[in-house]
C-alpha cells in the first residue's frame, strides 16, 4: 500500500526549521532530514540490531516500526517511499 503523504520532505525549507515529528516522519520516509549517524546510534531503536532480511518480502505488515525505522535509517530497506 502507498503511504499517505503526511509531510511534505521536499519543500524546499530549511530541515532545521522542520518540528521534530517532520524530521522523524521525513527520515524514515523519504530519508530526509536524518539525524547524524552518531546521534542515530545513540537512539534506543539504535541498539537492537534488527535482521532487515527476515520478512522483507511483507516488510509493510510484519516488521514492528521500530524494526520499520532502524532498517530504514541503517540499511536503506523497508522505507515508505
């Protein structure tokens, strides 16, 4: 299923004047906006090393949103875009 456009992440205003619920939903979405990958570390999601190839073939319906994000953000895979 398409994902429902919450945020616009390319509308051309600075990422530092976004709230941080558009900084969040445009990272895991759109890969916009993300925090620095040592900031991302420091996250609680960070530290739970997620397998990112075990069902990624229903990624959408059986990841959790923490595994949904952490994928995202560190591999690249499962992103809503």
């Amino acid at each position: 299923w398409p994902i429902e456009q919450k945020y616009d992440c390319h509308d051309g205003e600075e990422h530092d004047s976004w709230p941080i619920e558009k900084k969040a939903w445009c990272c895991i979405h759109a890969s916009k906006a993300c925090p620095p990958m040592e900031t991302l570390k420091k996250l609680p999601f960070a530290q739970i090393p997620y397998d990112c190839e075990a069902a990624f073939d229903n990624w959408q319906n059986e990841w959790s949103n923490g595994k949904k994000a952490w994928c995202c953000i560190t591999r690249k895979m499962g992103c809503d875009q």
